[in-house]
C-alpha cells in the first residue's frame, strides 16, 4: 500500500513519462485522458490518425489489437482498463 502511494505521487511529479497511443473516435482512450487528467498526471497522446500511425504503433506493441496502449516510461501498462488498475490506491 505505502510502495503504491509512493509510485502514484511520483506520476503526479511527472517523473514518469507517460504516453498514450490513441486513435480518433476511441471512448476507452478519451476515458483514459479523462482518467489522467483527472489524476494530474501529464501525458504524451500518439493518435495514429494525427502525426503518428498504426505502424509506429505496432513497433512500439506489436501484439496490440486495441487502442489505448498506455506505456509509464518503458512499461505497457495496457490499455484503460489496466491503467484503472494501475491507479487504484
Ligand atoms: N479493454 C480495452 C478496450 C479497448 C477498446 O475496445 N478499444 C476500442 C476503441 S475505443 C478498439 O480499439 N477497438 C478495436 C478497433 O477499433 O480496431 C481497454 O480497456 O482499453
């Protein structure tokens, strides 16, 4: 519980970069923004549709069937519902 605490203060602090890969359109990215904001936490949106693409997607998860993938510096979080997970406190 502490070690958790600790970690959701340093998203806060923006030591971790946190980056979405999105596409327009997507609910559970939108919810996942949402979910960020809501938190303080900054972020770097990619959507695929606008300066990225879904191949600069796949480079980065090659298993992704889904949008939002959600990475905390080099860690897949996953897509929003793992990243509501990743946030419980
Ligand atoms: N359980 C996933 C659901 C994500 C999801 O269903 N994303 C939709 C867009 S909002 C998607 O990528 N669908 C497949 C597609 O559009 O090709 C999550 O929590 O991120």
């Amino acid at each position: 519980m502490l070690l958790r605490m600790m970690n959701y203060q340093t998203y806060k602090e923006n030591k971790v970069k946190v980056v979405i890969w999105s596409k327009n359109g997507c609910t559970y990215c939108e919810k996942a923004k949402a979910l960020l904001k809501a938190k303080d936490i900054a972020f770097e949106e990619r959507n695929i549709n606008k300066g990225w693409t879904k191949e600069q997607l796949l480079a980065a998860v090659p298993n992704a069937r889904t949008v939002p993938q959600i990475f905390f510096d080099e860690e897949l979080v996953g897509g929003f519902d793992d990243l509501t997970k990743k946030l419980a406190v």
